[in-house]
C-alpha cells in the first residue's frame, strides 16, 4: 500500500531516495531540506521541480532541546503516514519523529549499534574495521539507538579505502536500496523493529583538527588509517617544520617495508612516480594529493613540498 511520506535530508543521496519512492507509487507529500548555501541542494532542486511542498529550516530544536512550534506544526499540515530521514544532520526532535502513523525511519552507515555518531565512517576507517555496512532503524530520542528495521553488511574495507570511497561507492548505492526496503516492509506490514544490542554499542565523537592531528611516532598502519578516515574531510593534516605552514595529505597508502634507518619519523623521503613518501614508525606511507597552507588541493608533486622537509 503506497504511503504518504515526509522526507528529510540532502545532498544527491536524499534526492536519489525521493525519487526511488515516487517510482515505488509513494506520495512524498513534503520535503525538509537545508537552507539555500552556496551550491543548490540535489534534493530541493527534485522537490521543487516536482512540486512537491519544501521547507528549508536550518533547526527543529531550541538549544533547550524544545521542540520549535512552527517547525512541528507545518509538519503535522502534511498528514504523512511516515517519515524518512534520509542522510540528516539537523537533530530533529521527538514530537515529529512520532507524529505520523508509522513514525520514523532512518538512515546509518554503520553496522549500528557499532559507530553511532555523526562521524561513522572516517571513525571505521580510522580504527581500521574490516567489515561495513548500513542501517535503517527507528529513531528515538537517543543518538542512533532505536530498534533496527533493515540492516546490510558485508562491506569491505579495502586497504586503501577513503572515507569519500568508502561512502560513495559502497555505502550510499548499500544505503538507498536499504531504505526503500524499509518502506516497503513498513508499507505491506512486515516490518519488525529489533532492539539494538546494547553490549555491543559504541560512540565516537564528530572528527575535527584534534582528531585529524597526525602523530608520526603512532605505528604505521594508524597513520595510515587516519589519513585515509579525514579523506576528504577535514583532511588529516601536520605541520611543516620550516614555515609552520599546516599540510594536508590525502590519496594515503601504506607501502611494503620500512624508511631507511636514519629516517625521522614524519621526513619526506624520495617520491615514486607520482607520490611522495614519508617515514612514519615501523614503516612508509605515501600520498599523491596535499594540501599546503591555505592552497588548494593540488598533485603533491606540485604541492611545493620537497624531499627531505620534515612534517612535524
């Protein structure tokens, strides 16, 4: 039985589950998207050329954790049977996740109650996990700890996975068809909502400068994984030590062996083809992308960093 849903989210994800759900014969009766930023959002674009109602709040909640009245009652105008939360960063609050009939359901990419958190992938890339997958659970008034509706694993990490590969060409193709599910088993009644594991339960912080902070003494294959879990964002990053300029690698891969004996941790050593090395303890991590000072992103090799400059 189709449904009548309010949608929110962003971004090319949230517009590929809007228009998922129209094909499946469900009515998106609204669309909840971010404010208007410097490039147009995919799924307010979709929703507006469909017609479909859009609002663009920037907050559901005071910072009282109130519900904000205007945001609950234009919401409760559109009469939907269910709600998707598909790729939301806004904390939407209790009052409209148990509104409609069905309440809520929304999207986690991660093996929940594993990694809950709004950084879920760089924190697996970074404690370098294995396995992957998606999540769509019922939401509460916790931080991603409602009851699972449909879950899929079976991703791998691959050694030189960025948390942007990880994301978009595993999760996100993973994570739509994860939702549709959803809805469909809410739709034709066989939904099952299954209590998360609370044993098993993890969180981990948002990941900004201190976390992106790289420490050449820590072993190899952590550096290695926290470069490639800030990639592309906010971009693992160390110091230069002539200038004090800030350096941001990216395109990060652990090489075989180890940096010649007298190699500091942290020295730039000889690059190979196109990527540069740099010691690191216990072993050599290259990059092919950096980012120095306030430039942009550029091919390392016309980055302007030389061999033997130390990172600190």
């Amino acid at each position: 039985m189709p449904l009548r849903i309010a949608l929110f989210g962003q971004a090319a994800f949230a517009k590929d589950v809007f228009d998922r759900l129209r094909a499946a014969g469900h009515e998106v009766v609204g669309v909840f998207a971010p404010p208007e930023g410097r490039r147009p959002d995919p799924l307010a674009a979709a929703a507006e050329e469909a017609g479909v109602a859009l609002y663009r709040p920037r907050f559901y909640r005071r910072k009282s954790g109130e519900a904000i009245p205007a945001r609950v009652e234009e919401h409760a105008k559109l009469d939907a049977e269910l709600n998707v939360l598909a790729y939301v960063t806004a904390f939407v609050p209790i009052e409209i996740l148990e509104a409609p009939k069905h309440a809520s359901l929304c999207f986690h990419p991660s093996l929940l109650p594993e990694y809950r958190g709004g950084s879920a992938i760089p924190w697996q890339i970074i404690d370098g996990a294995r396995e992957a997958g998606v999540t769509v659970f019922r939401p509460d008034s916790g931080v991603d700890t409602g009851p699972i509706v449909v879950q899929k694993g079976g991703v791998e990490i691959g050694p030189e996975d960025t948390a942007g590969t990880l994301y978009f060409k595993k999760l996100y193709p993973l994570g739509v068809e994860a939702l549709v599910e959803a809805v469909d088993r809410v739709a034709d009644g066989s939904a099952a909502p299954a209590p998360q594991d609370e044993s098993r339960a993890s969180f981990q912080g948002l990941v900004d400068a201190e976390v992106a902070r790289i420490d050449w003494s820590r072993p190899a294959a952590e550096v290695d994984g926290r470069i490639r879990g800030c990639d592309p964002q906010p971009g693992a990053h160390a110091i230069r030590e002539s200038d004090g300029a800030p350096v941001r690698l990216f395109d990060a891969r652990l090489e075989a062996g180890e940096a010649p004996g007298a190699s500091v941790p942290g020295t730039l050593l000889a690059p190979e083809g196109s990527r540069f090395r740099v010691a690191v303890a216990g072993g050599v991590i290259s990059f092919a992308r950096a980012r120095v000072g306030d430039g942009a992103k550029v091919a390392v090799l016309e980055s302007g960093l030389r061999e033997g400059e130390r990172l600190v």
